[in-house]
C-alpha cells in the first residue's frame, strides 16, 4: 500500500512538474517573442535615424556623400523588404515600416529624386491601405495614410505629374474629412488646409484656374476656422498665412490681380507679426520676402510700378 501511494505520489509530482515545465516553456517563448518583436522595432528605428543623419543638408556638399546616401537608401530598402518577407503578419511592424517608407521618400525628395521618392511613398500607401482595411476602426492607419496621400501629391504636382497629384491630393482630402466626421479628438483641420493648398496647386498646374480658386475657397475656410479657434498658436496662423498667400497666387494666375491683392495683403499682415516676434526663424523670414515679391508682382499687373518696385525692393532685401 505503502508502494502504491509512493508510485501515485511521484505520478502527481512528474505530472505537476510537466505543467509547471510547459508553462515554463510557454512564458520563455513568450518572452522571446517579445523581445524579438521589440528588437525589430528598434532596428527599423536604428535604420530610421541612420537614414535622417545622412539627410542632413548640412552634409549636402561633402563629397562622397552622394555615393553614402545612395547605399544606405539601397541597402534600408533591402532591410524593408526582407522584414516584410519574415514579419508580414505583424500588423505593429508593417506600420512602422509603411512609415519608414514615407521618411525615405521624402528624403529621396530632398536629395532631387522625385521618381525614386514617388516610388517609397506608394510602398507606404499600399501598407497603410492595407492596415486600414484590416482594422477600419483604428484612426491612427487612417491618418497616416492621409498624410502619405498628400506627401506623395506635392511630390507628384510639383515635380512630375500634377494628373497624378490631383488624384492623391483628393484621396487625402477624404481620408482627413472621414476622420473629422469620427470626431476621434485629434484636429485635423491644419492637415486637410493644407492638402486644399496643395489641391489648389495641382489644378494650377493644370490651368483649371476655376477649380483651384474652389480650392483655395475650402481650404481658406478651414485655415480661418482652426485659427478663430487656436488664435494664439503660431503654426496656426502661419498656415492661414500660407492659404491666403496661395489664394493670391491662384487668383493672379486666374488674370484676376485685382482680387489677389486682398488675400495677399492679409498673407503679409501674418508675415510680418510672425517675423517680428521670431526675427530669427529663416522660415518666417522667407515667406515674408515671398509675400512681399508676390504682391509686387501683383501691384505691377494692376498698373501701380512705384508700390511695385518698392514691395519687390523689400522682399529681395530680407532674401539677401
């Protein structure tokens, strides 16, 4: 008797053990996973930073620095694609990399490849489409799907096919209203402003002069809204500015210089407030000496050469 409880006894404890081992086993995998997934997390990031380093304008005239980029670009692609390959089902890893993706392109535009740009942004368009087809509900694949959209639209309006622009510029615009009517608490308002501004471009470009006066009719609205609403917040006001600088533009450009001046007027009142308390902020001074050269071009058309010459003086000199 004595024996048989022994033998049960010692059957209870290797079956005990067998579960504790299996939970054992189950929690390291666990963890294992985890830690593979955080580490492939911070090499895309590592790869990230890596690519912003060498974006650097400041490295922009080294030499060889040209060849370095190129490598490094050549080589993170490879780096994407193969995780792509291994990861493909892990939806927090496809984003990052669909993101990756984008801040490659926008490099590649800033190194004067818009081809090659276009090319990394639509990767992270068919990424993030996916992603946002598989969870509708997560706003976040929304948004960023939406700003690709309109990244990939000025490289497209202002480098190769403003066709093409128009049609990933109104793609933006419906993803950023969808997201606004889901009231999800995020202001999209300074985003889908500024994909009108570029809407209104690409019709421009297109000399449907019409449409991009529509444009930068809704893109004004918002821009007006979101500052009546924030009217202390500088980068608010600034993309008022550069909506009301664009509507000029457009008008000009419409044989309209008479309206134009309005707009551009009001553009120059934020100009110059923004300049004046950050006389220092290149950005600020830039768009001052743009919105006082366009209104010259403006006063010129309308026939009035001495406010002309003067408004044109001003803005060439704070370029100097």
């Amino acid at each position: 008797v004595t024996q048989e409880r022994d033998e049960k006894e010692v059957a209870f404890q290797q079956k005990a053990q067998a579960v504790v081992d299996a939970d054992r086993s189950a929690y390291l995998a666990n963890k294992q996973e985890r830690l593979g997934h955080e580490y492939l997390l911070k090499a895309i990031q590592a790869v990230d930073q890596m690519l912003n380093r060498v974006a650097d304008e400041r490295l922009a005239n080294v030499p060889q620095m040209e060849r370095v980029r190129q490598s490094l670009l050549e080589d993170a692609h490879r780096f994407y694609e193969e995780f792509l390959q291994n990861q493909g089902d892990d939806p927090e890893l496809r984003f990052e990399i669909a993101i990756s993706y984008r801040r490659m392109g926008s490099m590649q535009r800033f190194l004067g490849e818009p081809n090659e740009a276009v090319k990394a942004i639509e990767t992270s368009i068919r990424l993030l489409t996916k992603l946002n087809a598989e969870f509708p509900s997560d706003a976040e694949y929304c948004r960023q799907l939406a700003d690709s959209y309109q990244l990939v639209g000025f490289i497209y309006t202002w480098h190769t096919n403003p066709w093409a622009g128009e049609r990933a510029f109104r793609k933006a615009v419906s993803q950023y209203n969808d997201l606004m009517a889901d009231d999800s608490g995020f202001d999209y308002r300074f985003s889908l402003a500024e994909t009108y501004e570029g809407l209104a471009s690409a019709m421009t470009a297109l000399q449907r002069n019409a449409e991009a006066v529509s444009e930068c009719e809704k893109g004004l609205a918002v821009a007006e809204d979101l500052v009546a609403n924030n009217p202390d917040v500088p980068q608010f006001r600034d993309r008022l500015r550069r909506n009301l600088y664009v509507q000029g533009v457009v008008l000009r450009n419409a044989g309209n210089p008479v309206a134009a001046e309005t707009p551009l007027r009001r553009a120059l009142v934020i100009s110059t407030e923004l300049f004046d308390v950050s006389p220092d902020e290149l950005e600020y001074r830039h768009a001052l000496a743009m919105n006082q050269i366009e209104l010259g071009r403006v006063l010129h058309e309308m026939g009035q050469e001495q406010a002309a010459e003067q408004a044109a003086v001003q803005g060439l000199e704070l370029e100097e």
